[in-house]
C-alpha cells in the first residue's frame, strides 16, 4: 500500500480512502456489524483513510471496526450545514458517535453548489475555522463535483483539503469537463492544497472498467488518495489487489457488473422533491413522473431522503 501526504495537512494517508456512503441507508443500508467487520478488513490490510459524512448514516459501522483497534486511522466527515449552529450540531454528532476527543478532517458537503458557498454557507464555514482552531478539527475544506469551486478553494487560504469528483470519463462533472477539473486539481495543488479523488467509477457506472478507471484517477497528479466504496469483502479484496499492484484474475474481472439502479416506485406522487435535491441535475420530472438520466445520475443516492413518501429505491 502506498501511502501520501494529503497537501500541506501533515495528514499522511494511504492511497486507498475507504468511502463508508453505499454501506448506509442510501445505498445498500448493511448492517453496522457486517459494515464494521469489512471496514476493519480493510485497516488491517493497511488502509488507514475513511471518508464518510452526516448524511450517510455510517458513524456506527466506523465505530464497531475501531473497537479495540490501536493503529492511527484518519477520518473525514463532512456536513450539508449552512449555519454555524447546524454545523456544531453536525461536529459533535461525529465526535459522539464515532467516539473520537477529534476527527482529523471536516469538510463542507457542497457537490453541486457554485464558489459562493462559502458566503452563502458562512455561518457553517466559520464554525468549521473555530472547532479547527479549539483542535476539535485538524483539517476543513469542501467536497464538491464543481469545476469552478475547486478552482475557487484552491485560492482559499483556511481550505486545508479539496474532495473533489474525477474519473477518466469525467462523468458527474459540474460546471466544466474532465480537463478543466484536472486544470483545477492541478491549481489546487500547487497551493498546497490536500486533494483525494470522489467517484472515480462513477457511482459504479464505471465498475465494469474498474482497473483502467482507478489507474487513471490514482495517476492525476496533485491526488493523493481515492475513495472507493465497498459492501463486500470481496470487492474490498479485490480494490486492495489493484491498489497494492496485482492484477484481477480472469473470475474477479467477469464479476465486475454495475448492478445498482435508481428506482421510483409506483406510489411516487410525483412531487419533484428528488429532482431539486438531485446534486448532478440528473433527475426531471416528465408528464408528473420522475426521470433519472443515465449519463448524469451517478447513483449517489442523496435524493433518497428528500422524498417524503420514501419512493426511491438504489438497489
């Protein structure tokens, strides 16, 4: 396992973030017990980087795999908040649950918001400067799929660590394509920034090309790490083969299939409250009904709690 330096954080990480969403309620909803036995597989074949938030749900499955564990295991959450009262609220909620004096990283949870963000979520951002500044927090910064607020963070001097979304097919891009957010990762990172990769598989639209998508999200310069999400041991084993340099035998390689969909049932009532959550503008409504594209849907399934008839299914 190769292990970096995300930025000028003094966070040394291994190159493979274990991303804690598709264990959650949002995607897979697995147990915290089958959750916390994969992720403390994963620490125990060296990974030491978790990436999680508020929304996903996961902090108990984090937990149950640091029980009794001793190695340094570095941990970013992040929060949708806009004020500073919501993201204290969110900051102690982590600390609570995880267990933790302090978490290591703490970013703004922005994926489609334009660079104002940090005025409009001014109240959340200050909080996050403070609870830095207390050593509640060791790092903040912002998750985002946006060009231009990659580019606007890395000219930030408080922003410690950009989340930003790259794969080799720049799919789930916002705001620009594939180059331009290598333009901006590229600027970032040589402020200094701390940068590890979101979606390089596209919320698994790329999982059928999962060697040549994480090489190429591995090898973008200024990228420190990627986060990938795991349900299984064995996609955990085999994300763990490609990170440490092997190759996947030809019976790993004809299980890579993208299984998920996003599904609107029947009793959907056609509100549009999916389609004004949805972070890639991937959601429209057509003749009162709920349309996912499938070329800007990244199968994230952050529109699922914005639903108030629970209609929506990532299966």
């Amino acid at each position: 396992m190769q292990y970096a330096y995300l930025g000028n954080s003094g966070l040394k990480v291994s190159e493979f973030c274990l991303g804690a969403l598709p264990m959650g309620p949002l995607q897979s909803n697995i147990s915290v017990e089958a959750g916390g036995r994969i992720i403390r597989l994963a620490l125990e074949n060296e990974v030491n980087f978790i990436d999680t938030a508020q929304l996903y749900k996961t902090y108990p499955h984090i937990k149950a795999a640091l029980k009794d564990y001793s190695e340094q295991v570095i941990i970013n959450s992040k929060s949708t908040a806009a004020t500073y009262e919501d993201m204290e609220a969110a900051i102690l909620e982590a600390l609570r649950e995880l267990g933790r004096d302090d978490i290591d990283m703490f970013l703004l949870h922005a994926a489609r918001v334009q660079p104002d963000v940090f005025e409009i979520r001014a109240g959340a951002w200050e909080c996050l400067q403070e609870y830095k500044q207390k050593g509640y927090i060791h790092s903040i910064g912002i998750a985002t799929h946006n060009v231009t607020t990659v580019a606007a963070a890395a000219s930030l001097a408080e922003v410690d660590i950009i989340f930003p979304l790259i794969n080799y097919k720049g799919l789930g891009i916002l705001e620009g394509n594939r180059e331009t957010m290598l333009a901006a990762i590229a600027k970032a990172a040589g402020a200094g920034k701390g940068l590890y990769a979101m979606k390089a598989l596209a919320g698994g639209a790329l999982l059928s090309e999962l060697p040549q998508a994480l090489e190429f999200t591995r090898n973008v310069p200024g990228i420190a790490a990627v986060a990938l999400g795991v349900t299984t041991e064995a996609e955990l084993l085999m994300d763990l083969k490609l990170f440490n340099g092997q190759d996947l035998s030809e019976e790993e390689l004809a299980t890579l299939k993208n299984n998920k969909q996003l599904i609107f049932m029947s009793f959907c009532r056609g509100c549009g409250a999916c389609a004004k959550a949805c972070v890639n503008s991937a959601i429209t409504m057509v003749e009162g009904r709920p349309q996912a594209d499938k070329e800007k849907c990244v199968l994230c399934g952050y529109c699922t709690p914005h639903c108030p008839e629970f209609a929506i299914r990532l299966k």
